[in-house]
C-alpha cells in the first residue's frame, strides 16, 4: 500500500530563515535536521544532481505530533535560482503550490504576512457548495515559493476534521497538468480517491490569469487514511505550457515523498503506472522514521516522486 504525502521537499536559500518562517506562519516545529550529499543520503548525488556533487543542509518541519504533511526544507552550498521564477507562465506544469489550513483568516493572514511572507492575491471568498465556504489567499515565502492559505467555514458534516485548532499540517500540493484525466488516472492509481472535478470561471483575477481562462481542479485524497496530505491537480483550459524542470540546486518544490509498506512493490506500482525511474534506489536518513530505502521517480508532468519504506 502507497501512503497519503508524507513529505514535500522545498528548496530553501536560508535554512534558518526557512525554519523561522514556517514557524511564525504556521507553528511548525522541527522534527528533525541533518545533511544531504553523503552517506547514507546519496539522493541528491546521484538522482536529482545528475552527475554533479552537491551538499545541502535540510530540516523536516511540521505540525508537531503529527508524521504526514510535513515540509523537508533544503539549502544547498550552491547558488540557487526559483523553478518557477515570477510565476508568470500560468500554462506551465509541474509542482506548482504548497496549500495549508488555518483556523481563522482574519488572523492568519497577517500573521503570514508578518513572517515574512509576499502577498499574491488577498483573501477571496468562494462558496465550493452549499455546505462549504472557503477563504482563500495566496502569498509566496521568503524564497519564492507559491503557498495557498484558506480557511474553511462548514455548515455540515466535513471530510476535514476539526476546523477550529491551529494550522494544519500541508493540506495538499497543487500539480499543474498539461493533462488532467492522466494525472487524475495516475495518483488514483496509487490509492488516491477524486473527492471533486469541477471546472471553474470567473477566478482569473485571483488566480493571475488571462481573461476568459477556465481552470479545471481536481481535489484526490486518501479518504481511507486521512483528510490531508493531499493531491490537487489544475489544468487552465486552453492555455498552453510546458514542462518545469526541478533540477538541482533550486529553490522551489522539489518533490513529493510517499511511505510503502513493502519497497519492491511500491517501486513496481509507479513503474506499473507509467512513472518514469530516476537513478538508482539509495539509503537516506528520513525524520521522524529513521533511515530508510528509497527511489525517485517522474510523474506525468515530470513531477518529481519519492517512494520510501522503513528498515
């Protein structure tokens, strides 16, 4: 069996200012530390570097008590760039945002912003369906990288748990598609669940697109294991893109980390559903798991994912 997310892998530029932030932001604490680029964590040698020598220092950080939807924030030794840049190719696909829950917006959204974060679109509200009110906003963190923040307001029984604690763990990453049935054939593949496909209008202004564009989103969960870690995919109709590329170093969402319960059929499974290996499988150090075997594989759009399984 393949796991909800359990980790989102993000390039940062400053360790210690990353760990601040989504703490100031979010309450996040610091599960564990360690560096990449030597044994037992070759990853970034050989899979993702493509030949080239890296060394990096990461932190996992995340709700504290809760080992799913957490963040493993990197800082290479080398000069780093944002993959996405200014995010001003709203067609291009990959792994586009990282989304988040919190309790209230009217405090959250300030508190974001005093952390340190750069607004993209201020809170908006729309009605998902008659049940369900969502306040959303988008910002970027320090290094650039696309965060969806929104509060939910429910009226009826909710997939999502208790709405009123702190923030919650990463909620869900948003994969932009060139292709949205394969992908949605791709993550329900590996147990994924689609909870909504709805194709929507009127948000170009929020969304920062050309006018008339309609964005087509899909919300996947592992609704037998948990409400989070989830996977949303958007294609914007007929807005042509291409392919990111998260090649190391860089800042930016890097990759998506999924737990197997058995190594060999978990890496068969991606393979079984057309995902393409990269590199060799390799040992890595995992907090809060310990040290564990992994592979790296690319997805429908070249999104990068990581399959592990525990000694």
């Amino acid at each position: 069996m393949i796991s909800e997310l359990k980790f989102v892998t993000v390039g940062v530029s400053s360790l210690e200012r990353a760990i601040d932030f989504y703490r100031d932001a979010f309450g996040y604490d610091v599960i564990g530390t360690g560096e990449l680029g030597a044994a037992p964590n070759a990853l970034y040698d050989d899979a993702w570097a493509q030949g080239k020598t890296l060394r990096a220092d990461y932190a996992v950080v995340g709700v504290p008590g809760i080992a799913s939807g957490m963040m493993r924030l990197v800082a290479f030794d080398a000069p780093t760039t944002q993959i996405w840049g200014t995010y001003a190719r709203p067609g291009d696909h990959g792994l586009y945002a990282v989304n988040y829950r919190v309790p209230d917006m009217a405090v959250g959204w300030p508190r974001i912003l005093a952390a340190g974060a750069r607004a993209r679109s201020e809170p908006h509200t729309w009605q998902v369906d008659e049940t369900l009110t969502v306040h959303d906003c988008m910002c970027f963190d320090p290094d650039g990288t696309l965060l969806d923040v929104f509060e939910i307001i429910a009226t009826g029984p909710t997939m999502h748990g208790d709405l009123t604690g702190q923030a919650s763990e990463v909620q869900n990453v948003v994969i932009h598609t060139a292709d949205a049935d394969r992908c949605r054939d791709f993550y329900a593949g590996l147990g994924y669940t689609v909870n909504q496909d709805k194709t929507l209008e009127g948000l170009e202004s929020f969304l920062k697109l050309p006018p008339g564009t309609a964005l087509r989103n899909l919300n996947l969960a592992m609704n037998h294991l948990t409400p989070n870690g989830r996977i949303e995919i958007s294609q914007y109709v007929g807005v042509a893109g291409r392919r990111v590329n998260a090649a190391l170093p860089a800042l930016g969402i890097l990759a998506m980390t999924f737990r197997a319960d058995d190594f060999e059929k978990g890496c068969a499974r991606f393979v079984d559903l057309g995902a393409t290996a990269v590199g060799q499988a390799y040992r890595t150090a995992l907090p809060p798991f310990g040290h564990a075997q992994a592979r790296l594989f690319e997805g429908p759009d070249g999104e990068r994912l990581e399959v592990f399984a525990t000694d």
